[in-house]
C-alpha cells in the first residue's frame, strides 16, 4: 500500500512505497517492436501506416508503467494521520517509448525524431490535465550508460495529485519576484544572460540554452523559451518543435563527448494543471509569472526522488520495528 | 575565487567553488596524535593534562579545516549581478577531531567520547555566534565504511553568512504551523508519536528517536528534545548530554548491525544566530517554533551539499564555455 506523505517540519512530500517485486529478467527488452504484448496495453502511439494498437508499426508509443509510482485507479482525498496529511498516490506513470530502435541514445536522436518525441510531450500534457485530479505533471528523460537495466529509449510522465516539491518552490519564488517587478524573473534571466553572453551556450530564434548563474552541478544547463508562455503544451508551435528538436540534438551530442560520456536527466517544467481545485489565490497569476522550460542535470544512478518527491520503499513504521529490534 | 550564488527561480544558494589541490596524499594521518603540526593551528582542544596546544595530549581537537568551503577572512556584504545575488562565503569550515584514536568510529565510540563530543559541539556554537556575520551554523557527522580518504572520526562545523536552504524551509513550516496553532510542530510531533509508538526507535528521559512519518530514506532516523528549546547550545545540560550520549552510543551500533555496515550522515539543527542582523520580523517567533534536533540519514558518497547549499565545483561560465566548444 503506498502512500503520498506530507512532512509537517519542511512541508515536502514524500512517496512511501514498499518495494514491489523486480519484473522477471528477460534477454529481450519488452519496448521492441514485436514485444508490445509484453507491456500493459498502449495508451497511445504514432503510427503512421494505420496499424493496429499493441502490435510493430510505431514510432513513438505510450505504455502505462508497470508497478506504477502512481495510478489512475486509486481513490481522491486527503486524510489526516493525527497532526500529519497523506493523500493516496492518484495519477500516472507513463512510459513514452521514443522510437522503435532499441540501441537509440539521445546523441543519436535525429531531428524528426525529437520533434515526434516532443509532440508526444504535448499530447499526454493535454490529456493527462482533463483530470482535474492530478495537479501538476513532470516528463523525464534519463540518459544511463549502457548497461542499465533498459536500455531502450524512453521518456517518463509523471502525473501526481500534489504540487512537486522542486515546482512549487519556483512557483513560490517566481510569484514573489513577480509581485515585487510585475515582471516574469525566467524572462528577466533571459535578457540578462542573452546581453551578457558569458553563460550562454547556445542562441536559437525561440530559445536560449545556458548554464544558470547558481549551477547546482557542473555542467547543469536549462533550455529557455524566448518568448514568455507558463504551460508548454499550450505553447508549442511547429517552428517552436522545429528548432527545439535541433538545439536537443546539438546539446545531447556535446554532452555524449564530454569525459566519460556523463549519465543525465532532463526534466520539463511546465504549469501546474490549472483545471484542478486550486486553493484560492493560490497560483493565480500562474500565466504571468512562471515560464516553462526545460532543466538538463547530471543524474545519480539510482532514482530516489522526482521533482522532489522522494521515494521511500520502507515504510517508516517497518523501519521503526527493524531498529527497534536491532537495538538489543 | 568562491562565490556564494542564490537562485532567483528557486531561491536556493549554490557555492560555486573552483576545485582545490587535492591535500598531498600520505601513509599517515594527520589527525593522529603526533601528527598535529600537519593541520592548521588548533582553535581549540580538551586536554585534561595542560598539555601544550598543537602537540599530543588532547581527547578532543578542533582544527579548520584546509581548503575550507568558508572562511573568516572573507569579507563581508551581498552583491547584485545585474539580478542576481551574490555573497563572499564568509564563515568557518571546522573539523572535531573526536578522538587520538584513529579507527574509531561511531558505532564504537563509548559513552564519554559522544559526551565530550556533545560538549565541544556545545562550545564550537556558542563561540561561533559571536560573529554577526555568520547567520547559520550545521555541524555534520559523516560515517562511511573503511576504505575512505581519511578515517579518522570528525564532525565537520559548517558556519555560513546565509540561513541553509534546508533550515530555512523548516523555518518558514515551523511557523506556520506556530502562526495557526500557537504550538511547536516538533513539540506536537513528540506528543503524538510518544502516544502512538509506531515508528518510536527509543524513549529515554530526555529524548526520543524515531523514524519520520514522512522518512525520505529507509532507516532516516531523528532524534528530538522532549523538552522544547530551539538552541542546542543553549539547552544542554549535563543530564541531557549524559542522555544524548547513550542514546547515540546505542543507535549507531544499531545502525553498523545492519545488513551492510551503511553509510550515514548526522546533522545537528540548531536556531540561527539570533545575534545576526536580521531581516524585520524574519524569525520573530524563533524561540517559540524552532526545536533543536538530529537528523540521522543514510548518505551518497560524495559531498555535493551542506544543509540544501549545493557545492559546485565547476565555475557556470566556464562550464558554458567548454559546452559552446565542445558544440561544434
């Protein structure tokens, strides 16, 4: 049974979820073409020749993620645990399979390819925000070495009943900025960073890539709309994919030739779901005052939080009777 | 040159700081006795001998650390970067040497060891807090299994011109909470999970260690003062410390009994200096909502951050300029 717990001393959130069974080891990867029965039934796909759903003939196709983080099926509500809140984990995990080629990396993606991967961002931003259940929506992309379990490309979407933790600190802060400037801080960043040039790596006609002034890790880069917009599933424009697709093409390329060929994630920040029960005045002026965009971060190994959300696989009350038991 | 950077999208801060000469390596430790003219000048020891500074005869020994994050030389003062900030990192980076033996380790470490080391961590604070310019203080204790750089037991006294990122978001919950109830978040915490049991390691007179409802990772462990104080180095007495010192003694061997020896890392929150100039009303309740703990988590490897300041060791302008060469 997992639950969604609130920490009442810094107010993040926590996935407490018991570690399910690992999926039996296979030497075929169940993302191939030709596998689709291995995986739950799709939720979409592109498919350009009219075949038929769960079988080849795909180019980007979405699957329910198997043993979920999140899912559709549980109940709504938020329930008090004495002084403490938890909320049952409501919501998605998704899978979006990028393309059929098993051995695909990001650094290999061509243009087309990321443009198909990024409209397919777009459509499950859409449909997922029609439940005004889930509240906000994070898409991932992890780039492993190979060697990691899958290695098949893949992006994750995943959509939770509670604001992120990493989204409602900026919300926060840009909220703040805003009420003091009447000016969005992510477009204010871009003229600063556009005129100065010095962490810039990259200048596209609708967007700038850089290395933000407070880096948290080597290497850290955000890719920024030129052009203010909060929701990117609202803002996407063909030229927009266009150009996205090359400038994604460009940076992966160069990361895959730094030393080492680093592991990475990159994360879409995009609006909350304006469709769900907001308390008042909580984000209205959500439209003026956040900026989507894109954050690329040097990524540890082992998944232990999303957007952060940790994920905690002993529940605290198992882990209090194995100590208490150790104690002795 | 170190800058302390703040994030305007986020508002957290990022020490971005040039990796440093590793110290030269060597057989022998230089926290050893015999050893001390190879660490900077001690700033204090116990020494029940009157033994000389900077020679043997010490149980517990405080030296800076070289090559420290934070400095006391520094100067002093925020700076804007067209609209970003940015503060020298003024402040102290110190080592306690817990003890002349070098293979100890915490889960060995009796019961007047932790009291000394209890009362060193007392007098580092209350000195510390002389300085105005230092806002925030952590002390740290790092575990990991044998094999690391230097073995030798130390906590590590972090003081910095800026409240940690980490404490600051306790801060801003705690008085919430404060603001609604009239009661300390931690003060309640106690009384329920006292009543409730479930997750409650060890109840001693003056403590008690539990795991969190909202624990990040297995086996997070706190350990919070039955009686309310928001100042460690205020509150403790020596009955308390004689308490804390057992319960630490009997918690760590706990831990090093589990499957795996792990890693961890121990950090002592404690109030802000409250004799740093602050902000009007910033933490006017302070005293009220704030409760001094320890927080014991399992740790990464490798030091990326102090209390939610993330460490950075590559500049953002050169990391934008090897990636706009690497481009091409």
């Amino acid at each position: 049974m997992s639950d969604l717990r609130k920490d009442p001393t810094r107010g993040h959130w926590v996935l407490v979820r018991p570690a399910g069974e690992a999926p039996p080891a296979s030497g075929d990867c169940p993302f191939c073409p030709g596998s689709e029965s291995r995986t739950p039934p799709e939720i979409v796909a592109y498919r350009k020749d009219g075949s038929a759903p769960d079988g080849p003939g795909w180019s980007v196709r979405v699957v329910p993620e198997i043993d979920p983080y999140f899912s559709v099926e549980r109940e709504v509500g938020r329930v008090g645990v004495g002084l403490y809140d938890k909320v049952p984990p409501r919501g998605a995990t998704e899978l979006i399979i990028e393309g059929p080629e098993h051995d695909l990396t990001p650094a290999r993606m061509d243009e087309a390819r990321w443009e198909q991967v990024l409209w397919m961002y777009r459509d499950r931003l859409r449909d997922l925000k029609k439940d005004p259940a889930i509240r906000d929506i994070l898409i991932t992309r992890r780039y492993k070495k190979p060697g990691s379990r899958i290695t098949h490309p893949y992006s994750r979407v995943v959509a939770v009943p509670v604001i992120f933790d990493d989204v409602r600190r900026q919300l926060i802060q840009c909220r703040e900025y805003y009420e003091y400037k009447r000016r969005c801080v992510f477009c204010d960043i871009i003229r600063q960073e556009v005129a100065d040039e010095e962490r810039v790596i990259r200048l596209t006609p609708h967007f700038v890539a850089l290395v933000p002034y407070a880096a948290r890790s080597p290497y850290e880069a955000w890719i920024l709309p030129r052009q203010h917009a909060c929701a990117f599933e609202q803002a996407l424009t063909p030229d927009a994919a266009a150009d996205l697709a090359a400038l994604l093409r460009g940076h992966f390329r160069t990361l895959a030739s730094l030393p080492g060929d680093p592991s990475f994630e990159m994360v879409l920040y995009t609006a909350p779901n304006q469709a769900a029960k907001l308390l008042p005045g909580e984000w209205s002026s959500i439209a003026e005052d956040f900026h989507w965009h894109l954050e690329i971060t040097p990524s540890p190994d082992r998944l232990s939080q999303i957007g952060g959300i940790h994920v905690n696989d002993l529940p605290p009350e198992e882990a209090a009777r194995r100590l208490r038991e150790a104690w002795a």
